[in-house]
C-alpha cells in the first residue's frame, strides 16, 4: 500500500472540498456518535446517513469506514496507554520494594557493632553537606514520593479502564472517498485517471455543482509513474445504449483522502501496487545480518556454510539531533544496506526487539539511560529499512534476539577479530540461515552440558561461569579450556562446600 501526496489543487477542487468537508464532517460526527452506541448494522446505517445529510450510498460507506477507523484508532491508543502506565507502576513497586528493603538492611547492619562487620551494606550512612541530610532520611524521602506516584498512577489506570471511548474529529477541511476493486479508476465516486478527476457530486451540492464536476489536475511530483500503473487498462465493458466497447481501469482499489496542514489544503492518493518481483536469493545461499546500537550498525555478510564474506560498521549517531537530521541519517543507513543487499542478492536479517518495557522504566534507570533509549529510533529505523527493502524487492527476515551478543563475544569476537557488533550480525545471520548455535565442544566438555536439552541451555550455564568477565576479556583469550576450566572447578568447589553443608 503507497501513498502519494500533492498540495497543487485547482481552485474549483478546493472550492468544492471546502463545502463538501462540512457535510462530511457533520456525517462522521453521526456516524461515530452511532457506532460508539453499538449501532452496528451498516447497511440501516449507510441508508440512515443517506437520507440525514442527502450524500449517496459510496459516500455514506466512505463516513463509516472513516468512522470505524477512528474508534478502532482511539481504542488501541487507550490499550496502548494503559499499558504503558501499567508498566510503569510495576516498575516503581519494584523500586520501592527494593528501596525499603535497602532501608531496612542499612538499618539492622548500623544497630550492633557494625566496625566488626566484614559484610557491608547497599545504603552507607553520610551525610549531605548541601542540604544537612543523612542518606536515610534523603532515601525516605524519595520512598515517601515514590509512594504518591504509585497512588497517582493507579487512580489513573482505574480511571481509563471506566472511562468511554473519546474520538477527536478535525475542524479543519477533511474529507475521505473510499475506493474499490472492480470499479472505474480504482473509486466509483472521485475517479482519476492521471490528469483529469471526475467526482459525483452529492445530492445536498448539486445545485451549485452539478451532478458531476470535472477538471484537470498537474501530475504529482513524486509517485506519478505508480499511479499511471496502476491506471493501466485492464478490461473492457459494454456501453448498453450504443453497444459500444469503452475500456475500463479497474483491479486495484484507489482511496482519496483531503486534508489541511500547514494552511495548505493537500490530497493524498493511495493504491495497493503490486508486490515488486524479488530480486534476492533464498536465505540458504546466504543472508546478511545487521546489529542496532545506539552509536552504529553493524552488519554482517554469511556464505551458504555459515561464514564470514565480508563485515563493517555504519555510523548511526542521532544523539541530540533534529527530527530532520535524524530521518535524513537513516534514510543514508538504509540506502547502504539496501545497496549492500543487492549487491550481495541476499535477504536481511534483524533482530525482532520491542523496548515498550524498558521505556516504561525510564524513571527509575536513570537520565543518562533515558536520554540513550529516548534518542534510539529503533522502530522508525526498522520501518524505514523494510519500506525501501520491500520497494527493492529484498527479503527481510525478523530473528529471536536472546543470547546473540553473548555467542558474539564467546564464538565469533576472537575469531575473526572483530567488533561485538559485527559479531553479533553474524550471530543473527546464521540463525536466519537455522544453522547451529553451539558452543566450542572445549567448554561444553568442561561444563557437562545435558545433549537433550535446547542448546540456549548450555549458553545460559556458561553466562552464569563467566559472570564479571568484561567484553575486553574476551579478545585475550587464547584458549577456552585454560579460562574456562579453573572457574568452573571454583564453581563446583562452593556448590559440594553448601551441599555438605545442607547435610
């Protein structure tokens, strides 16, 4: 589905959307007002409309898809927000169970003879030189107005839950025709044809209309050649006066919708093209992966065996950047992959992450976190990647992103001695490609890993032994047994020391 969009109107058509926006506007109000009372037979509605504001039966079926989509639009965005507000609320408890028992612990470590205490405690007594508080009493103060938003965001989440569905409609000129297949131009109602547009005129403005206005638009700047194909003649049908054969332009549905922005009156065209023919080969002749961070991207090129091609690094620096700076840097990103991808003939593979959770917690991370996720356009990256690889005809493949960047660092960093980026795009490429995720047979001998279980089992029991190993440590590693082995043995010392214990 594309959209095409132009300012360049002719007076006549502006005039005539001008007066036909209030109309329509009048019929959206009672449409939406109906639906949201559980009107739900179109058709009594569709006459209903009819017969109230003197409009036809396309036109009255355009109101109430308008209508159905906007409360559909409202409803998911209230989902949306109450979910959201739900995960902050979880966050905050969270931090406030923690904060107590951190208050809670300090406390009973300072009661006794704490200078003799070998263990120490989360929450160290001092004292504020600024403002003469004690870390207590500045940790309770911070519990006590955690405990207000808490009440706060409840009242709110319960208050959303029971209030009704509200639907905003735009005073500004805004009206919408509905197309349809099978029909002349993609619409019954506004038909285009690339230079001129033909509209039937409702009953209520045929006395200053006509029942048909026509007039010649300019072409749109961008996406004309588009909408020409889809305009291409595709049958014939009989005129029953004349017997004459007229050629008809139907098969692809072309929706028009009129809006205002900007004091500019704008008309957007949209059309189901057809699916470009794809010009990369299946997955299993290779596939390129690419790994998101905040400051780059890495990217990846695997063979049919599952080995490196080729590897690099675009900068991906949008930190304190204009929204039109920061869609120009992606656009340049996307541009580079999409070309890398043709050149290669390979489908793209990213990872599939949602980072509704963590920006639900930004509050109670820290401002240097929020600042970093807030400026990292992840999901405006990613739709931005899959337009211009679905305009290119590339595949793009969606893959599990858990233990990637851990089988970067543990399989792939050393070996080809590159960034954990890199390594983790090759991570994701090979699993696009569902090939083998295991671990170097040294440290599953070491660890005793179980054959049966799923090998993201084994991954997890090597995380948990290397726990405190810092990314540089990686790189230095000569061989796995000589790492691995003494800390597994210490592992395995501490857990016969408890079992013995427990005996």
């Amino acid at each position: 589905m594309k959209t095409y969009a132009t300012d360049n109107l002719p007076v006549i058509l502006q005039n005539f959307i001008a007066d036909y926006s209030k109309v329509y506007r009048s019929a959206l109000i009672f449409a939406v007002n109906q639906r949201l009372l559980r009107f739900s037979d179109k058709s009594k509605l569709n006459t209903l409309i009819q017969q109230t504001f003197k409009i036809n039966k396309r036109q009255a079926g355009a109101v109430i898809a308008d209508a159905d989509g906007k409360i559909d639009s409202a409803s998911n965005c209230r989902a949306n927000h109450v979910k959201h507000l739900e995960g902050k609320l979880k966050s905050a408890l969270v931090w406030l169970r923690k904060a107590e028992k951190s208050l809670k612990d300090s406390r009973k470590h300072y009661s006794g003879k704490w200078h003799n205490k070998k263990q120490s405690t989360n929450l160290k007594l001092f004292c504020y030189l600024d403002t003469r508080q004690t870390s207590w009493q500045s940790k309770r103060f911070t519990i006590h107005h955690k405990k207000r938003y808490i009440t706060h965001l409840e009242r709110q989440i319960t208050t959303l839950k029971a209030a009704p569905i509200r639907v905003t409609i735009s005073t500004q000129a805004e009206c919408f025709f509905l197309g349809s297949k099978g029909e002349t131009c993609g619409n019954q109602v506004f038909q285009f044809d690339g230079l001129t547009v033909k509209v039937r005129v409702p009953e209520c403005l045929e006395s200053k209309y006509g029942k048909t206005l026509e007039c010649a638009v300019s072409p749109f700047p961008y996406g004309q050649d588009k909408l020409e194909q889809a305009l291409s003649t595709t049958g014939f049908t009989t005129n029953k006066k004349t017997g004459q054969q007229i050629p008809i332009r139907y098969g692809l549905a072309m929706t028009h919708r009129f809006y205002a922005k900007d004091l500019r009156g704008f008309w957007a065209v949209t059309v189901d093209l057809p699916a470009p023919k794809r010009v990369t080969r299946p997955r299993q002749y290779g596939c390129i992966g690419i790994d998101i961070n905040p400051k780059s991207v890495g990217y990846a090129v695997v063979d049919h065996d599952g080995n490196l091609v080729a590897k690099g690094r675009l900068p991906f620096d949008i930190s304190s950047k204009r929204r039109g700076q920061t869609l120009a840097i992606i656009a340049d990103v996307c541009n580079s992959l999409v070309n890398l991808a043709l050149c290669y003939e390979m489908p793209i593979c990213f990872e599939n992450l949602d980072f509704s959770v963590k920006k639900s917690q930004l509050r109670e991370r820290g401002r240097k976190y929020a600042r970093m996720l807030s400026n990292f356009a992840y999901s405006r990256f990613i739709e931005q990647l899959a337009l211009q690889c679905g305009n290119a005809g590339i595949e793009v493949i969606r893959r599990n992103p858990a233990w990637s960047s851990f089988l970067a660092l543990v399989k792939y960093l050393r070996m080809y001695g590159m960034s954990s980026d890199e390594a983790a795009a090759i991570v994701l490429a090979r699993r696009a490609m569902n090939l083998s995720e295991r671990l170097p047979r040294s440290i599953t001998a070491l660890l005793g890993v179980n054959p049966r279980k799923h090998v993201w089992s084994g991954i997890n029991q090597l995380n948990k032994v290397l726990t405190g190993m810092s990314r540089h440590d990686f790189y230095s590693v000569s061989n796995w047994e000589f790492k691995v082995k003494p800390l597994i043995e210490s592992a395995r010392q501490i857990e016969s020391k408890a079992s013995r214990k427990a005996l």
